[in-house]
C-alpha cells in the first residue's frame, strides 16, 4: 500500500534557488474530492496518474502509475478540471533530506511551497532559514484545492 507523509511550509526567502535547475510541471485533476484526487502530471518529459486519499493529518494513501506523455497532454487539455496547475518543482538538499519547492506561474504565480517527505510524522526535522509558516494542515494550499481558488484570488495570505 502507498503512504505518502509530508509537510508543507511556505518559503520565505530565495536563498535556496542559487544554482538550482527546475523541472516544469502541469497537473490538472480529474477528480477533485475530499475523500480522493485523481491528478495527471506531467513533469519534464515524464507523465503520472496519481491516486490520493483523503488527508488524515499529514499522512494519506498514494498510488503513482506512469502513462503515456501524449494520453497525459490530451486528458490534461481536455478533461481536467481547469485552471491547470503551472509550476516549475526544484529539488534541494538540506539537513539529510530533499526539499522539492514548488514555484506556481499561472493562476497561481507568487506562491512558492516546500515540501518535504517523511518517514513517520512524529519524525524529527531540522528546517531551513529559508521556510516560513507551516501549511501542512492549511488546505488552500493542496494543489488540489488551488485549482477551484487559486491563490491569485485570495490575497496574501
């Protein structure tokens, strides 16, 4: 069974983007419920179908398969809900683990989140200068959520 734990932090400064390259994702959701999300993504040149259940603190169930890039492209254009989610994800090392930092464009452009993978949710965690508040338990900030009120309508948070 696939578990997915995470937290989720704003980030406050650009500090961590000193030579790093990202990779440029777009998602859109076919099935966008509290009890499950359904997402297709595409990630560079690779494309997903990903499977979520509900969010139980900052722990929830994941089943990731790979499809095609062009079925991903033709479902993300014409069955996804709309707006898609832009971003570019950028990959940094810090304190033994790898923080993926999402920088939104589109609908969503002036969000920056990081996230990082935990083994256990009680597992400790040194945090970077450059994260701010934590969001985990804050759902604006799912990308599942952000595609029915993108952070371009609700303001600085």
């Amino acid at each position: 069974m696939g578990q997915e734990i995470e937290r989720k932090f704003l980030v406050c400064s650009s500090v961590w983007k000193v030579g790093t390259v990202g990779t440029p994702y777009r998602q859109g959701y076919l099935c966008r419920q509290e009890e499950r999300t359904v997402r297709v993504r595409i990630a560079g040149d690779e494309a997903h179908l990903t499977i979520k259940g509900q969010a139980l603190g900052m722990t929830r169930l994941e089943y990731e398969y790979p499809i095609p890039l062009a079925e991903a492209s033709e479902l993300l254009d014409r069955l996804c809900i709309k707006p898609l989610i832009e971003k570019t994800r950028y990959r940094v090392e810090f304190g033994g683990r790898v923080w993926e930092i999402d920088e939104f464009a589109g609908e969503n452009r002036g969000l920056v989140v990081a996230e990082v993978e935990l083994e256990s949710p009680d597992q400790p965690l040194e945090l970077p200068d450059w994260v701010g508040e934590e969001v985990t338990h804050d759902p604006r900030y799912l990308n599942a959520n952000l595609v029915e009120h993108p952070f371009s309508r609700w303001g600085r948070p």
